[in-house]
C-alpha cells in the first residue's frame, strides 16, 4: 500500500477516496478515527490519510492532481502547485513563490 493523499479533514479525504472508487481504484482511509479523537486539528502524521494499492498510486496521484488540485476544500482553499503552500480563496497567487493560481 501507498499513502497518495492526507488532509486535517476526513471529509475531504473522504471526498478524495469517492473520486478515486469512481475510478477503479481500491483505497482505504487510515488515522480517520485518531482525529476526532484528539478534538483539534492534530500533528501531520496523525491526519486522516488515503491509501492506495501500490499499483494504483501513480493513477491515483494523477486524478487527484487533476479533480483536487484547485480546489482541495468547500471553502475554495487551494494549495501551490510549486510549493506545495496552502492558500486561502482569496489568494490568487502564492505568496510564498508567486505561482498563480491557475494551471501553467
Ligand atoms: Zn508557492
């Protein structure tokens, strides 16, 4: 198994796994319950994560690149596609490099 993706919200990560079922990849939720458990957005390493079969995790990567890179919240938020920074929707370019929001 690989981890493809991981996010403070389950339900994002949830949201993630659906797209990915759609496309014919099996994936199973792992840290879901550690979460909520904690009451607060914990460290990064206890967020809830995706994983994929290990044959499936450069597809996976892909649709998720594709269907969430701009748009990885219901709030709009987005994050770099240089840097990997995560912006708020007001933001349309990274303050931290200056890539702008959209695709190059
Ligand atoms: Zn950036």
């Amino acid at each position: 198994m690989k981890r493809v993706y991981s996010s403070p919200l389950i339900t994002i990560v949830e949201n993630v796994k659906n797209v990915l079922e759609l496309h014919g990849s099996r994936c199973i939720v792992r840290n879901q319950h550690l979460s909520t458990a904690l009451g607060e957005i914990p460290p990064i390493e206890c967020w809830p994560q995706l994983w994929v079969a290990e044959e499936d995790a450069e597809r996976a990567s892909q649709i998720i690149d594709t269907s969430f890179a701009d748009n990885v919240s219901p709030q709009g938020n987005w994050i770099c596609q240089k840097c990997k920074e995560k912006l708020e929707a007001q933001f349309t370019e990274c303050w931290n490099c200056g890539t702008t929001r959209h695709k190059q």
